[in-house]
C-alpha cells in the first residue's frame, strides 16, 4: 500500500475488485509522464474494473491500461475519492 491511500480505500477497493465490480475513482496520476499519455500530476476521472484477471482503467480521454494488482495500480495512482 502507498502512502496515498488510507486502508479503508484500500479495503474498499480491495471488496469491490474481489466481487468484480465496476467503479469510479478521482485519482492523481503520479506514475511516468506521458505513460500511455497519462501526465504525471494530473486528475482523472477514472473507470476502474476486471478484465481478463486484471484490474482495468480507462478516463479523461487517455487508454486503457491493466493492472496486475491493487498495489501495481498504486504505484501509479494517488486515489483521491471512491464512487
């Protein structure tokens, strides 16, 4: 867990990845600029779900990208709000 994400996001997302929902976050892309054209230090609006065994995201006009873990998403995201 990153130090941008308190444990009850975590927990929360954590529930809504196990039962494969599908969910919004307000995040703060804090990975590589321009990774997936993706620009460090920006808001998005995101759609988070489950794709193949993979977590997915997809907003604001960027691509779509998968996630191994809730943790390899974290290394890239400060979650800011959980819809």
């Amino acid at each position: 867990m990153n130090s941008f994400v308190t444990t009850d996001q975590f927990n929360s997302i954590e529930r809504k990845i196990k039962k494969k929902e599908n969910f919004n976050v307000n995040a703060v892309f804090i990975g590589t600029n321009n990774s997936l054209e993706y620009k460090t230090g920006k808001k998005y609006n995101l759609k988070v779900g489950y794709h193949n065994e993979h977590i997915s995201i997809e907003g604001n006009n960027a691509k779509f990208c998968l996630y191994s873990s809730i943790e390899s998403l974290l290394k890239n995201w400060n979650i800011k709000t959980i819809e």
